[in-house]
C-alpha cells in the first residue's frame, strides 16, 4: 500500500457514493479547521473568546489527539503515536499545554496526525471497507465500524470548526463558511 498521506478527497461528492461522501466532508472539516487558523502567531493562537478557554491552538492539539484515538488506537488497535504515548495527561492537557508551542509545532502535530489518520483509513478500506470493524470494543462489547468512526470524527470537527468560526472572528474578523478556493 502507498504511503501517500494526501487527502483521498478534497471536497464530498454531490451525488458519490458513501466513502466518498464520508471521507470528503472529514477533509472539508479539516480544511476550514486549517484555513480558521492559518496566517496566526502564537498569541493569535492562544486567543479564547468570551468565558471559554477553547483556542485555537488548543483546537489543533485536541484534534490531533482525537484523530489518533478514533483512527489509529481504535480503529486499528495501535498505541498512542507521539506526543501522546509519553505524556501524563489530565482531562485538560491538550488544550493547556498547547499555549507552550508554537504555531509550527501545533500546525505540525495536527497535519502529521491527519496524515497517518489518511493511511491508517486507505489500509482499513483495503481490509474490509466501510464496514471495516475496530480493534476497539466499547463497554458493551460492541466494535464500531469505521462508517461509524468516520461520522463521529466528523461530528467532532464540525462541533469544533464551529468554535473556530467565533474565535477567528473575534481576532481579526475573519468569516466564511468554506475556505477560498
């Protein structure tokens, strides 16, 4: 299998089938996750808006964290990738310790993530498709599909992007819903 970490889709289909439906609305997720957080310095990165600690600097730590567990820890049964196999972390960790890296380190961490997260996706479809079964078995036994991780990967972002949208616009007033093309 290639080792080509690029995204498999930019965009979801209009009328596709469903991988590719699933796998172009995670990177049209991903794309405005980057786009709301691009052209900022460390300050504009730890920035919060109103009573909430969320920046967006946390947010790129959060979401590399979360891509690791749903897509290399659960979806294939691998142990944490770095920084998360050497850290002791509370509940708060990621979103605490990303005000001590700089936007290089936080902008790497998620895009290296999204890569491996991209791989570990091509091999799960090689192995079974959509309906790929995890590695991980929730507490009732059951092992979710990678159909369903992918949704509640999507889930997870869309929730996020959204926080992105009102913390950009409270630096500098940037809006929009899709990145400029």
């Amino acid at each position: 299998m290639s080792e080509n970490t690029e995204p498999l889709l930019e965009e979801p289909p209009v009328a596709g089938n469903e991988i590719d439906t699933l796998l172009g609305s995670l990177e049209r997720q991903r794309r405005t996750l980057a786009w709301k957080c691009a052209g900022l310095d460390a300050a504009g990165l730890r920035m919060t808006a109103a009573a909430s600690k969320i920046s967006l600097g946390g947010l790129l730590k959060h979401l590399a964290l979360v891509e690791d567990d749903v897509l290399s820890q659960k979806l294939l049964g691998r142990e944490p990738a770095p920084p998360w196999d050497t850290v002791d972390r509370d509940a708060d960790w990621e979103w605490s310790s990303a005000a001590g890296d700089t936007p290089e380190q936080l902008m790497a961490l998620w895009q290296d993530t999204a890569a491996r997260s991209r791989a570990n996706v091509r091999q799960a479809l090689a192995d079974g498709g959509v309906g790929h079964l995890a590695a991980f078995t929730d507490s009732r036994g059951q092992s979710p599909s990678l159909r369903r991780l992918l949704i509640d990967l999507i889930e997870e972002y869309a929730r996020h992007v959204g926080h992105a949208d009102l913390i950009r616009e409270s630096i500098d007033g940037l809006v929009g819903e899709d990145p400029p093309r």
